[in-house]
C-alpha cells in the first residue's frame, strides 16, 4: 500500500522516514508526491506541515489540487499537519491561502504567535492517549466545524477527524513517536480501495 507525502515544501522527510519505518508492520510504503502523476496508485496522502502561503503557491501551480480534493471525496484518507492542515480547511482567514475545503474547521494562520513562540506540550489523543505534541508558528483551530475533536490544549481544538480527513496543529513527524502515523496508517488500511 502506497502513503503519498506532499513534496511541495516543508518537513516532508520526516513524514517520509516515519511511513518507511513503518513499512515491515503495516506494509505500506512511502511515495514523494510531486507531481500529478504520482497521485496515481496511492491509498493515502499526507500533507506535511511548512509555510501554507507557499505550499499553496506551488501546489496550485501544479495541477494537483482538483486531483486530491477529488481523491479525498472519493474516501481516500488525508492527514494534514500544521500548514497541512490549514491547506485542508475551509476557512483560513487568509487570503493569501485558500483552503481545500476537506474538512470543515476554521482556521487562524501563526495563532500563538512567531517561530520564537514555539513550544512542547504533552496533549492528550482520544484513542492514542499522551502525546509529546510539537508546535511550530502553529495555526488555532478556530472553530472545528462539524469534525470531532480528538484532542484539545487549553480549550481549543489540537487534533479533529472529519469522516475521511484528519487534521493537527503540531508536527507529530518530529517526535520519533509513530503513534499518530499508525493511528492515519489504520485508516488507510481499512479504507476499501
Ligand atoms: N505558520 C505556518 C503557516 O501559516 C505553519 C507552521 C508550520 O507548519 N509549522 O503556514
């Protein structure tokens, strides 16, 4: 089974080793998604965290965005993080980046402030449990739209699902924990193709 990474821009090796290392467990196998092309073939996609002014740029150069929005529809599982999921919402406030509209949630771009206001929290994942949560200029979830909330920090929405589409506000490539990849990689498993 392939795991499709966004290769645009952002911590796509990260994600990249994390699917790898989970290769002999599950079966799946990583794929850098470039181009249109290599959309083809593959039961999942993630969308790393980055800047989304430029992920959207370039994405939207591509020629891929109607291709995913229209994979995503069909049920092929999604998991945005950080600036991956503001590129998922449907609202970011922004005009300088549109949303995919995949998952219903509003979304505010540098939330908690600048690169220096980064910051590490043990959140608390329903059906993960304690999570090491990294968070990086990260974006608030606004509102979570009609997506369940599976984790919250102080009161707002950290992590949510919405039917197919599974969206964080922290980079969870970044803690050597593979949790919140096998929890995706489940999904993807028991998605009919
Ligand atoms: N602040 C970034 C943005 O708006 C997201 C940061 C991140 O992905 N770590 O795109």
């Amino acid at each position: 089974m392939k795991i499709g990474i966004l290769n645009v821009q952002g911590d796509v090796s990260e994600h990249f080793q994390m699917v790898r290392r989970l290769h002999q467990k599950y079966g799946v196998e990583p794929v850098n998604v470039k181009e249109l092309k290599d959309l083809k073939d593959i039961s999942g996609l993630i969308i790393p965290g980055g800047e989304s002014t430029v992920i959207y740029k370039i994405l939207g150069k591509s020629g891929m965005v109607d291709r995913i929005i229209e994979m995503a529809k069909s049920g092929m599982p999604v998991m945005g993080t950080c600036a991956g999921a503001i590129i998922l919402s449907s609202d970011t406030g922004d005009s300088r980046v549109t949303g995919m509209n995949l998952i219903s949630i509003t979304i505010k771009r540098n939330a908690y402030g600048r690169q220096i206001n980064s910051f590490i929290k043990t959140v608390d994942i329903n059906g993960i449990g304690k999570f090491q949560a990294v968070f990086i200029r990260a974006p608030e979830i606004e509102s979570p739209g009609r997506a369940d909330v599976i984790s919250s920090l102080d009161g707002s929405p950290v992590m949510v699902r919405e039917k197919n589409i599974l969206a964080m506000t922290f980079h969870p490539e970044l803690t050597g924990d593979s949790r919140i990849h096998e929890y995706f990689i489940s999904q993807v498993i028991s998605t009919p193709s």
